[in-house]
C-alpha cells in the first residue's frame, strides 16, 4: 500500500478547536464534573493552609497573639495530640476525597462517549487523536476547576485564619509554603483529572471500533 | 481475485471468546463482491453478518483468512492505513445511526473531511451540498438531537458519502426506521449505485432492501448457505422468497 495512502496526523489546534466546542456544547455536563473538581480541591486546598497556619502558630505568632489564644483555651486544644490524630484523618480524608471524587467524575463523563469513540474511529480518527481530544478536554476542566477550587479553599482558610488570629494570620505560613500548598494542590487537581479521563479514553481509543461501541456502561 | 472485484475474502474466520467460550461467528467465508455492486448479506441476528459486514470495512480483523479490499490486504495495514481505508475508501452507515451528537449536521459531515485533511471552507461547503442531496440542506445547523430518526440517518448517509468513497456501507441502516422512511433512504443507497457507481453493502433483514440488491448473500452460523441473484428473486410479483428466513 502506497505511502501516501495513509490518514494524516491532525495537527494540535484543530484537535483543540473540536474539543472546546465538545465542552462548550456539554455545558451544563461541563459544568457539573468541574464543578466536582472544584469542590474536591476546595476541601485539599483548605485543609492543607489551616493546617499550615495551625502548625505556623507555634513557631511564628507573636507572644501576645499566643498569650491570647492560651487564655481563651484555644492553643491547648490546637496543640493536643488529639486535634492532631484529627487534623491527619482530615488530611487524609480531603486527598481520598478528590481522588475518587475527581477520577469517578471523568471516568463516568469518558466511558458513556464510549460509542463517539467508537464512531470517531470508524470515520478515520486515529487512536491519538481520541487520547489528544480526551486529554485537551480533562486538562481544560482539570486547570479550570481546580483554580477555582483553590481560590474557594484559600478564601475559606484564610477567612477562618483571620478570625481565630486577628491581623497575624496572613504571616504564620511563610510565602514559600504558601507557594508550596498552590503548588501541591495545583498538581494533584489537574493531574487526577487528566489521569481519569486519560485512562478510559486510553483503552477505549485502542479497542476495535465496533468493540467501542457495542460496549455498554 | 478477479479483477473487477473491489472486496474479496478467502476462507475468512473469526473467533470470539465468550467467557470460558469459544464462538466462531465466521466459520470459514469466501465471497468476492464486484464494483458497483448492490449486496445485501442477510441472516438472523447471530448468524456472523455483523461480522463480516465489519470485516469488509475493515473494522475488525480475520483471526484466519484474508479479506483484500481495493487490493489492499487488511491484515497487512498497520494503523494508520486502516484509518486511512475507514476514511476515504468506505463509507459506513449504522442502524443507530451513530452521530456525534454535540456536532450539528453539519460538523457531523465533516468530520470525516477534517479527518482526510480537508481545509474547514471547502469541507463545509461540500458538507452542505451533500446535505442539500438527501433533502436537509435547511437543517445543517441541527444537532441529532433536534432531528428525527430518518433525518438523522440522511445526515448518517450525507457523511458516509462526504470523502466520496467507493464502498458504501450500510448495518441495517433501516433497522430503526418505519416503513416509509426506510423505502427513502433505500432508494437514496440505490441511487448512489446507479449514478455515481458506488458499491453498496449492506446488512440487513429487511425485505424491501433485497428489491434493490443485485445479489444478496444468505448467511446461517458463520457459513454462507446461498447466493442469489437479482435474477433469481422472484421480484415480478412482488414477493421474495426467503428460504432461510429472519
């Protein structure tokens, strides 16, 4: 079979173009697995900052600020081996949290396109292209929900930091933690999502088309 | 192989495994089918026609036998060939008609176009004009959802024709439709044979497709069991007899 009698390779922009326009028209679908997304890192991302400011009270608050939370109670409880048996069941909690919540979300939103792969194949998609068109849409809903995930977590961490603080709460977590929880909850947000949408659309995009959509979910 | 003949299969086998089970939904198929032809491969539900119809589009591949299509072995192709032979050699037409249902009718047209290279200006242009033939050119703006059954198999039909392949396929494309329906979108299949000599295959066990077909092809458990041909139908009165039924 001559060389030239080979399916061309899309190039990156127009895979692009096809899926935002998926997006797009999914809109509320769109809208709802992101929204797990955001809700997932919320949760991580507030948990990791009230847990730094926590740990940053004993090293970095100013005498009176832990005068006045040893009168009122507060730092006793905070430092007690309890509340941190607790704060690590939470920590836990939040990264299983957005793990199956995220990895559930995409995974259901690839495997009910099952058929589209299917049928995409039949008309001449390459199984990369299937990959590069799922990973364009996770990594599009992936950044978008988990920036606005963490600005949620952070808002709600900081907003319960400056009530229990006072004016201190902005300067017990130095700026390179702080960078590191972004980092961190960044990372992890998008990564799961790419990862649960990438591995359904993995094995789907290598099946043989009439497996694809014979297969039902 | 002769040489007029665009599909041809030599002692195809395919197996399945259905749990501890081994099934061979194609025993043994050797048919050859000429350019231009109309056939139709008729069976009950189980008897291998989906497979092999998936055979000749090269959606699956023969665990013993070669099929050669347009004198390419399909064994032999490695992915992107297949790909290329799924795009612009045949056309595919599905009984639940298979559209991409976040694209309009449109887009649904083009995707095979996008998928060959084509640029979007003359991709949407010919999408429109093939639409314009099976009678939606108003609805290009259409999502399937917003379109009826036999609407949306037209759009099926306009996009199995957009890279202007030689092989039409079609796997019971009148399966979910009512009787009119169907009888239009089988005299639009015919047409295609008889003005731009398109070979159409097609799945089926609807009897109205037989009265268009050229030759249809009975298939029972893997094996055909007979051939015949449209000479052979007793069309003159309008009723066609079925020796192994559906």
């Amino acid at each position: 079979m001559p060389e030239t009698e080979k399916i061309a390779i899309l190039p990156y922009r127009k895979v692009f173009q096809i899926a935002w326009q998926g997006l797009r028209i999914r809109l509320v679908k769109t809208f709802l697995v992101t929204s797990c997304i955001t809700l997932a890192l919320a949760f991580l991302t507030y948990i990791l900052f009230s847990n730094g400011m926590v740990a940053g009270v004993a090293e970095r608050a100013s005498e009176a600020l832990r005068q006045r939370l040893a009168r009122e109670g507060i730092l006793e409880q905070m430092l007690s081996a309890e509340q941190r048996t607790q704060t690590a069941w939470m920590l836990g909690i939040a990264l299983m949290n957005s793990f199956v919540g995220i990895v559930n979300a995409m995974l259901i939103s690839v495997t009910e396109r099952f058929r589209e792969i299917g049928t995409m194949k039949c008309l001449g998609g390459l199984d990369s292209f299937i990959v590069k068109l799922y990973l364009f849409e996770s990594l599009c809903q992936g950044i978008v929900g988990t920036a606005l995930g963490m600005v949620i977590g952070l808002v709600l961490a900081y907003a319960e930091g400056v009530s229990l603080f006072g004016r201190e709460a902005w300067t017990l977590l130095p700026a390179a933690s702080v960078l590191r929880i972004l980092a961190a909850s960044f990372f992890s947000g998008v990564g799961l999502t790419v990862l649960g949408a990438l591995y359904p659309a993995w094995s789907a995009a290598h099946m043989e088309p009439v497996d694809a959509m014979r297969s039902e979910v | 192989m002769p040489a007029d003949a665009i599909v041809s299969a030599r002692g195809v086998k395919r197996r399945y495994r259905m749990g501890e089970e081994e099934v061979w939904a194609l025993a043994g198929v050797d048919l050859d089918i000429q350019r231009g032809e109309y056939l139709s491969i008729m069976g009950p539900s189980g008897s291998g026609k989906s497979t092999l119809f998936n055979m000749i589009g090269g959606l699956d591949r023969p665990t013993q036998g070669t099929v050669v299509l347009d004198g390419h072995d399909i064994r032999k192709m490695d992915l992107r060939q297949i790909a290329y032979v799924r795009c612009r050699k045949v056309g595919f037409i599905f009984q639940t008609f298979n559209l991409v249902q976040v694209m309009t009718a449109e887009q649904n047209v083009m995707l095979p176009m996008t998928f060959a290279g084509v640029d979007d200006t003359t991709a949407s242009r010919r999408a429109r004009e093939l639409l314009q033939r099976v009678g939606l050119g108003e609805r290009y703006d259409h999502r399937p959802e917003q379109l009826s059954g036999g609407q949306q198999q037209r759009v099926a039909i306009a996009r199995a024709m957009a890279n202007d392949p030689d092989i039409i396929l079609a796997d019971e494309p009148t399966g979910n439709l009512d009787l009119k329906t169907g009888e239009e979108i089988i005299s639009m299949l015919a047409g295609f044979k008889r003005e731009q000599g398109k070979t159409i295959i097609s799945a089926t066990h609807d009897h109205k497709m037989l009265a268009a077909s050229d030759r249809v092809v009975y298939l029972v458990d893997g094996r055909i069991t007979d051939v015949k041909t449209r000479d052979q139908m007793d069309i003159s009165t309008g009723t066609i007899t079925d020796r192994v039924g559906s």
